[in-house]
C-alpha cells in the first residue's frame, strides 16, 4: 500500500496553534516564520487583514515549491492586542521554537515590543504594519518599515484645506504611539501650510472624554478635524459627532475610515470623511502585481484587501526576495540586501534610510464620497476631486 506524505499547509497550521500549546512541526524541514497576530483587543480588525496578506504569500510560495527549496510554515501566536504579550511570544519564538524569521504582529505599539527582541537576537524584522518614527530612533540594526511614517499621513489633508482657502483646524488624537507621533507632525505641516491651530486635544479615558472634546469643536468651529485613533474609538466617537450640533465641514480621521467596511458601519456620517491611507484595492494603480494581488486575496478571504493586507504582503515579498538573492537563510545578509533595497513593490517605492525607516513610500488621501472611497491627493494617483462637505449644523 503506498504511503501518503501529508504536507500540512501553513493555514491548517496556523488553525491548529490555537487549539495546541506548542506549534506543529511537519515531517519535511520547513523554513519556519513566526510572528503575533491580535484574535482579541483592539487591534482585532487591523490584525485580521495583516494575517491574511501573510497567508496568501505563505499559500502562493507553497503552491510554487517553497523558497530554496522548502516550504514555509508560519508560527503564529494570539498577542490580544498586548504589548507584554508580544515581547514574551517573540523571545519565545526565537529561544524555543527556533524560528527561521520573523514577521511582524500589527501596529506601532506591539512592533516596537517585537523589535527589541527581534534585535537583541540579531534577527531582521520588516515592520509590515508600524509608522510611529519612534521605533527608527531607537538605534535599532535590522527594523525596516514598509509603512510612510505616521508623522508624514497627513500631509495630503493638510495641503487640500490649504489649498481651498480653510484655515482652522483642531487636532484631536489617543495616547498610544502611532496617534502622537500622527499628531505632532499633523501641527508641524499645519504651521507650514500657514494653518491656525485652534486646540490640540490627547484623550485618555475614552469615551468619556469625548463630550468635552464635542464642545470644544462647537467652541472654536474649526473649519478641519484631524482625528487620529484605532477603530473602536473611531466608531465610538463618529457616533457621538453625527449627533453633535456642530461638525467640521472637512474631517480626516486615521485608520478607520480606511477599512473597507467603514461607511457600512458609520452610517450617514461617513460622507466625506477623508483617511490617509498606504494603498487602496483599485486595479488603476500602476504598481506591478496590484491586479493579481487584489483578486488572489478576494478570492482566498471573500473580502477586499486593505492597506494593512497589503504592506504584510509586500512585506512577505521583500523578505523573499532577500532571501532568494542572498541564497541562504543568514540575517545579516538578509539585512544588508534589504538596507540598500531601491525598489517598486505593490505598495509603491520601498527604499529606507541608514535608520532603516521608510522613505520612499508616500501614502495616499482618500475620500468616502457617494458610498465609494476615492482616491483624492496627489493628483496623479486620484480617482476623484477632493469635496468639502457644507455639513449642516443638525443631526444628519
């Protein structure tokens, strides 16, 4: 009777690290890749798209054979959206799981965690969902970003109110690492777009806090809002604005508006709400793969890929390229390939500095407008015109 080999696809794998206190090993020698993802907090929603870009190019190299002639497995652990969590998982992924690489779990906060261990073990970590210009001033050795960094997303907002004539804004943004670095760069291009800054507000005990910040908005009468959050927060407090008697005719918010999902769930108020965003899911935009990329995932998750799905993907790529031109699985050849990479992913331009942050991406604005998201800054790239919207000062 001939024998079956049951090769175990990565996906099965990491279905079954969930059920099992230990990873599963396959009887072949896998190149095995670890990395968290959050099934529970609030990075829940964010994290689900970066698994998912990580598991169709774990799928497709598979299908192709594997890299250097092995297939891949991911190793993947529940972080719950916990920075204490991350770090333990990731020393734990390098000292007793023994993996081959690294991947890295979503945002700006959990990376940082993964990144003081992935460099303490000299391991390379693209930084597949992480913007905050913190990380890249830690003297890091081997942390790359695929994100433009968050200081920089909302430059495009900006230079539309500026460029319409507005003048005020209020910048309203959480505590955690991404938002305030989103938010000090969001008042220095401000100041350099000539725009006056009526208040500047941090919360912490949300959703208490945003009653007050609702006031606030209705005291100054800002023409811009920049709001700068996780979805959570960002839903709590859309629903709290489209009750308020005052909202600000232009309105940026991070992240949230940027999932495909968004103007379902915030309902009315979602009309012409502005995101700064990595990448959109349209098959117009001129980088290589962005075709088959968008309809290879559809078809693996039924859902359109956001940009959080795509940076982990073409984080995947970069790490597989560095691999296949080096020949062998050795991070420090890994690391000196991809610092001096100067390439075009389906992201856009990925070059980075002798820090190893991102510099040669720059992220999109986009609009909701009629119930689509267009792409609306820069010019070149836009699907339609920029709309102030004369929001009406009663409840929609």
């Amino acid at each position: 009777m001939l024998q079956k080999v049951v090769c175990i696809t990565a996906l099965f794998i990491t279905a079954l690290l969930y059920i099992c206190p230990t990873p599963l090993y396959s009887q072949a020698t896998p190149l095995r890749i670890g990395a968290t993802i959050s099934l529970e907090g609030k990075y829940t929603e964010l994290s689900s798209m970066v698994r998912s870009g990580y598991e169709l190019w774990v799928k497709q190299i598979n299908d192709d054979g594997g890299i250097l002639g092995r297939k891949v497995e991911l190793v993947l652990y529940d972080d719950k959206s916990d920075a204490d969590r991350v770090a333990a998982f990731y020393e734990k992924l390098i000292t007793e799981d023994k993996v081959d690489l690294l991947l890295s779990p979503y945002g700006s906060t959990l990376t940082m965690e993964a990144a003081r261990v992935s460099d303490k073990h000299g391991y390379v970590l693209l930084a597949a969902s992480a913007s905050s210009t913190e990380i890249w001033n830690q003297g890091f050795d081997s942390v790359f970003g695929v994100y433009s960094t968050a200081d920089r997303c909302f430059i495009g907002f900006l230079d539309i109110l500026a460029r319409r004539g507005l003048e005020k804004i209020a910048i309203v943004h959480a505590g955690a690492t991404f938002h305030v670095s989103a938010a000090y760069g969001a008042e220095k291009w401000a100041r350099l777009f000539g725009l006056d800054i009526v208040f500047r507000r941090q919360f912490t005990k949300t959703p208490q806090e945003f009653p007050e910040i609702l006031d606030q908005l209705d005291k100054y009468k800002p023409d811009g809002l920049v709001f700068s959050s996780y979805p959570p927060n960002g839903y709590r407090f859309l629903k709290l604005l489209d009750q308020a008697s005052f909202k600000p005719p232009a309105i940026v918010m991070a992240i949230t508006p940027a999932l495909p999902g968004f103007y379902t769930r915030a309902g009315t108020i979602a009309e012409g709400i502005f995101a700064p965003s990595q990448w959109e899911a349209d098959e117009r935009i001129p980088f290589p793969g962005t075709k088959d990329f968008i309809r290879s995932f559809t078809q693996l998750t039924g859902k359109s890929p956001s940009y959080q799905a795509c940076a982990s993907y073409s984080a995947c790529l970069i790490l597989e390229r560095a691999i296949r031109q080096t020949g062998e699985i050795n991070h420090s050849h890994i690391r000196d390939y991809i610092a001096a990479l100067d390439t075009i992913t389906i992201m856009g331009r990925f070059k980075v500095d002798e820090t190893g942050m991102q510099v040669g991406h720059n992220s999109f604005v986009v609009q909701w407008q009629n119930g689509k998201k267009e792409i609306v800054y820069p010019k070149k790239m836009s699907t339609a015109t920029a709309k102030i919207v004369a929001r009406d000062h009663q409840h929609q």
